[in-house]
C-alpha cells in the first residue's frame, strides 16, 4: 500500500513539474516579447524623434546649424589627426 501512495506521489510531483516547466516557458516566451516591443518603441522612436527635431531646427536657422557642423568638423579632425 505504501509503495502505490509512493508512486501516486512522485507521478503528482512529475505533473506539478512539468506544469512549472510550462508556465516558465510561457513566461519567458512573453517576457522576450514584451522587451523586444519594448526595445524597438524606446530606441526606435526617440531616435526618429530627435533626427525630425534637428531637421526642423535646420531648416529654421541653417546659418547656426552650418556653423555646428563646421566646429565639429574642425574638433573631431583635430581629434583624429595623426
């Protein structure tokens, strides 16, 4: 008699097992996805925002721009310089 509640035991232990396997699997399924969503709306989209900010600022004053672009120029290859 011992031995049958012994083996009903382990068999309810392995569904209980499996079950957690599952559910973990789901889990972490969803988890995945929900980072990948993630990723792409906090990366992606402030990345296309700023890019259409200095578009904008550009076209609205290209003289200050312009200057931007030839400081940076003058200090990145001052920086790269042999």
């Amino acid at each position: 008699m011992t031995d049958s509640m012994a083996e009903n035991s382990g068999q309810k232990t392995s569904r209980i097992a499996d079950s957690a396997k599952e559910a973990a699997g789901r889990y972490v399924a969803s988890a995945a996805e929900t980072t990948q969503v993630a990723g792409r709306h906090f990366v992606a989209e402030p990345a296309k925002d700023i890019f259409s900010l200095l578009q904008d600022y550009a076209r609205a004053k290209p003289d200050v721009c312009a200057m931007w672009a030839f400081g940076l120029g003058v200090v990145v290859g001052w920086k790269l310089r042999p």
